[in-house]
C-alpha cells in the first residue's frame, strides 16, 4: 500500500513528472512531506495542495466496516473462527480454540512439549471440517531442526485411529504438510515474504513457526551495541508480515 | 486590504513573479484586475482570475476576522469555556474508581493516552469506550458514534459484542427501576445490532495508511457529525520499527498529534490513544516508559500508565492539567472493564470471572 505510485493514485500526468524530478514517486514519499514542502514542490496553492493530499491519502486509506458487519461476518462461518485445539479445558480458556485471523504465541521453557503442540495441530489442521479441522495444507517453518516426520505419523495413527486406517490417508496428509529449514534470520524473514504466493497456490491453512526466539537469539547478542534495534526491528518487521498474512487470508499463526 | 503579497497562499512560483514584478500589498492586485495582472506577470487570463478570487477570499476572510465576526474566530473568553467545559460530557469506563481520577470520565475535546504492557487491559479499555460512547443521554452518556482505528489488529468483534451486550443489560435493569418513558424509547434504539453498527472501524497496517486515514478524518467526520470518540489503538506499533529516520519519525508524529488535536476540538469528540511501553536502560537499572519518545510525551493532553502489581492490574493517572496524580486498581471481567470488587465477598468468583481470553497470571488463584 505504501508502496503505491502516485501515477495510480489518479494525479495528473505532469504532477507526476515534476514530483518525480524531485524523487518523490510512492504515496509513501508524498505523505511523509509538510505542507510547506508539498506546496514547493508542486508549485500549487495551498488550498490545491490539500485537495492534493485528500486525493493521495484517499487512495492509501483502509476501507471502512462496521463493527456489525465484521460480525455478521464471522456468524455466517461459524467454524472458521477458530481451529479447536481438542483439549476440552484449552479450548473453553482460548474461547473456541487457537484463533483464526490472529497470531498465537506459545512461550514454555525447554522440553515442556511446544514442538510436540505444533505437530499436533499440523494433523489437526489437515482433518477435514467436520472432524474440526480446516482442512488445508500446513506450512511449518523449523529453526530448531526439532521436527520429526515418524512422531507426526505416530500422533496421527495413535489420536484418530479411524481417520487414518489406511497408509493412503497417512501420505495425503503427510503431503500437505510443508516443512521449511531455515536456520539464520534472513531466510526466515525472505520465507515470511514468500509465504503469500504459497498460501494461494497451496491453499494453507496453518502456519507454524518454531521456534522464533531460538534464531533471533543465536544471531543477535544483545549485549553488542546496535544488536537490539536491529533485533527489534527484525522482529516487528516478521511481526507484521505474519498479522498481515494473517488477516488477509484468516488463517491460524 | 494592506495584508502583503508574500502572506497570500498561493503557489510559490507565482509568489516569487509577483515579488519580480513589484506588487507588494493586496490591494494593488485586486485594483489591477486579471487582465493587467495576467500582461503584467505573463501568466493565463484563467490563472490570474482564479489568483484575484482566491486573494479577494483571503481578504475578505481577515476582515471578518478583525471586526471580531463569527465562525473561525477562535477567539473566546475564560468564562464562555468554563460554561462549555461544565457542560460537556464525559465518556464513562464502567469502572467508577477510573472515572473518579479521570473527573467524570473520558474527556471530550481532549486526547488521551493509554499506556501499558502487553496484556495490560489497554484495548479492553478502548473497546469499551466504543460502545460506552453510545449509551444515551437519558442513562448519561454521551449518545455518539465510534471510529476505531487498529494498527495492530487486536479488535476482536466477539469481545466487543459481549460488552455491548453488557452494557445494555446494565441499562436495562437502571430502566427497570426508574421506569420512565424516555428510558424505554432510549432502549428501543440502543440494542446490541446498533452499538456494533456504529462502531466504524478501519485497519491501518503501516504508518502510510495512518497517516492517510487520520488526513481523511475530517472529511469522515463531517459526514457522520455523531462521532464522540476516535480511538487509534496502538499508535506506536507502525512507528517502532523499519525506521531509520528518527528526525522523519519526530515529524511525522507531531504532525499527527496537530491534526488530532484540530480534530478533537473542531468535532467535539474525545481522542484516545493506545501506546506500548519501552525500557529505559539506567545507570544501574531500567525502567519501563511510554514509547515514542519524550517529545511526543507532550502530545497527549491526560496520559493514564497501566501497569502489574503482582497480580493486580492498576491505571495511574500520570499527567491531566486539572486532577491530581493517582492509582487505582481494576479488572477485567467478562463483561468488559470494571471495579475491583470487594475482596472478601467475591475471593472464589473473581478468578474464574476474569476474561478467559486472558492467560490467568497465578496458577494457585484457579
């Protein structure tokens, strides 16, 4: 959105072609300008230059809805609000199961059973909706090399016996799980980034990482000058990527 | 009439011809008409009409402005204030002791801001706002629409229903009991579908899209004049992070805080913004702050700090021009924000009422 050129954003052709010889050429570099400093550079009146402004900023703006209709929303697909985690007392706490649209966060010291969670809800997503899950594929982003494909067949086997009776079922689901290996932070980030094409094309329905502390704390020492910005900044910045992908296609994170 | 060439708002190349060729007061560009005006500088008939209307507009502006006329005078004394603060409304919380510190509630015509942690019950806070802005008069409440505007993306509409739905049990027992004709035609409007039905909300992903959502403010106010309050729930998210530019950020922010302001004032509607908190890294220990930095500490006109004590949440009013400094305790419960009920009677029921989206803070209490 930011990114967006001022040529789309229904100015004039010259407009266009006198703010890029100053370099502007996003709705990003327009509206991080004063008026004072539009007023320059466009050479229009003040008055022309919040007409501008009102233009630019209409073409970047949020859509509006109403809290009612977000709600109506949501009631005609009452089950793809959330993905049901089957534990009967996790799902009453979390109102409904792990939210979808939403980032969930799992936090434990070691060896308390994240990893094994995660798998978990790998089957579970893949089930179809009328055993509750969302029947989709999974993309499971591993840093920490913990993900073991036998004890995935093993949860499945052992926790829907009836479902998965077959070797067939077993490869199906197997198949629609997509394991990643990313072990340093760029790649986990450029994975981020990649993610939108593949969720279309694959039609996911769960993204996992695990885990992102571990990689953040390989990389950045905390104690080196810099390393914390840099380290938040490498956080918001897959912070947002994944709410975006989130919302945008109303998936579990 | 004497109001000099270079004060007009018009575009700076014409600014600097007019200056070229001598014209140094407005009057001598309105007595040289647009024909000699246009042989004079060298610019179009059309573009020298449209100057002369807009520096005739200007002038005509001042004058009314110097015979003390109405309108955009902002001009007023102490005591017309007073009458319009005492007879101003408040946004009330729910939560009787925060409206106490606060002097009624949430102010109108003021921007508030919320800081806290994570978890600490800010856009809980926001939410109820939302719909505590629509109770009407009769129950004393302001009788106005909400604008909610997410940079986040932590407006979950289920929770707002279940305070919505709340809030108008609440009014409907308070009916009940005084049984008066304007509290029974108030509660045929107020009703769950038209509490969420005016609650406008947009989500902003990154600062482009806020800062174009915040110009298109006005415009949006104007065509929907009942709007009370404009919540912007979390507005250091998109600013924390991906910015090299801390001089373009300072700017960027006071702009912002400007236009809210205007924005306040002009449409009588309280403002109120969420913030998150930082670490200050001391000598020897650090500290948690609001966000953003100190100078946009002076944005906000009453700045409420949310913070654990253990395991009780408490508001400290940290800055307000007219009450004291103070804290208070409260929670959260499943039908929104509310006082912290005597301990004593309620020890067992408190824990298994507060909110079960939120993660109990002590095992031993369950």
């Amino acid at each position: 959105m930011a990114a967006k050129k001022l040529r789309r954003a229904k100015l004039s052709q010259e407009l266009c072609e006198r703010l890029s010889r100053y370099q502007i050429t996003t709705c990003q570099d327009f509206l991080c300008l004063s008026l004072l400093e539009l007023m320059k550079v466009t050479g229009q009146s003040y008055r022309n230059v919040q007409k501008l402004l009102r233009q630019v900023s209409l073409a970047c703006a949020p859509k509006m809805q109403t809290a009612y209709e977000m709600k109506v929303r949501r009631s005609v697909n009452p089950s793809s609000a959330f993905l049901s985690t089957t534990l009967h007392s996790l799902d009453k706490v979390l109102h409904g199961g792990v939210p979808c649209g939403s980032l969930t966060e799992i936090t434990s010291p070691p060896g308390c059973g994240k990893t094994q969670f995660c798998i978990m809800m790998s089957v579970l997503a893949t089930l179809p909706v009328s055993m509750g899950g969302l029947d989709g594929a999974v993309v499971y982003i591993d840093t920490e090399s913990a993900f073991s494909a036998e004890r995935l067949v093993e949860i499945a086997g052992n926790r829907f016996p009836t479902y998965f009776d077959s070797d067939e079922k077993l490869f199906c689901m197997t198949r629609s799980i997509h394991l990643y290996r990313e072990l340093t932070c760029d790649n986990v980030l450029k994975r981020i980034k990649s993610l939108e094409e593949e969720i279309i094309s694959k039609k996911v329905k769960l993204i996992i990482i695990d885990s992102v502390a571990s990689v953040v704390r390989k990389e950045f020492d905390t104690k080196l000058q810099g390393n914390l910005a840099e380290r938040s900044n490498f956080l918001a910045r897959g912070a947002s990527l994944l709410k975006y992908l989130a919302e945008e296609f109303s998936i579990p994170v | 009439m004497q109001r000099a060439v270079g004060s007009l708002p018009l575009g700076p190349a014409l600014r600097a011809r007019l200056a070229a060729a001598g014209f140094q007061t407005a009057q001598e560009l309105l007595d040289t008409g647009p024909c000699g005006l246009s042989r004079e500088i060298g610019i179009s008939k059309e573009e020298a009409l449209e100057t002369l209307q807009v520096v005739r507009q200007e002038c005509s502006g001042d004058a009314a402005r110097t015979a003390g006329g109405a309108g955009t005078t902002r001009k007023c004394t102490a005591l017309e204030l007073l009458e319009e603060e005492q007879a101003q409304g408040f946004i009330i919380t729910f939560c009787s002791a925060l409206d106490n510190i606060l002097g009624g509630g949430v102010q109108l015509t003021k921007i508030t801001e919320v800081c806290g942690a994570p978890g600490v019950g800010k856009t809980q806070l926001c939410m109820q706002l939302a719909v505590d802005v629509q109770i009407p008069e009769c129950f004393g409440g302001v009788c106005g629409e909400a604008v909610f505007i997410d940079t986040e993306g932590s407006f979950m509409v289920d929770r707002v229903a279940d305070i919505a739905a709340a809030c108008v049990q609440h009014c409907q027992l308070i009916a009940e009991a005084h049984q008066e004709e304007d509290h029974q035609k108030a509660l045929e409007t107020f009703s769950l579908e038209s509490i969420l039905s005016h609650i406008y909300y947009f989500r902003c992903r990154d600062y482009i899209e806020l800062l174009a959502q915040v110009y298109l403010l006005p415009d949006f106010l104007s065509e929907h004049s009942k709007v009370r309050l404009v919540v912007i729930d979390g507005i250091a998210f998109p600013f924390r992070h991906d910015f090299e530019d801390l001089s373009l950020r300072t700017r960027l922010l006071n702009g912002l805080a400007q236009q809210l302001i205007i924005i306040a004032n002009d449409h009588k509607s309280a403002v109120v913004l969420t913030n998150q908190m930082t670490t200050r890294i001391g000598q020897s220990q650090s500290t948690l702050v609001p966000a953003l930095g100190e100078s946009w500490g002076h944005a906000a006109t009453v700045r409420l700090i949310f913070h654990w004590d253990k395991s009780q949440r408490l508001a400290t009013l940290y800055k307000s021009p007219s009450q004291k400094e103070s804290t208070i305790p409260y929670t959260i419960t499943p039908h929104g924000f509310r006082d912290v009920q005597p301990p004593a009677v309620t020890q067992n029921t408190e824990s298994t009422e507060m909110n079960p989206r939120k993660r109990p803070r002590r095992e031993e209490e369950k």
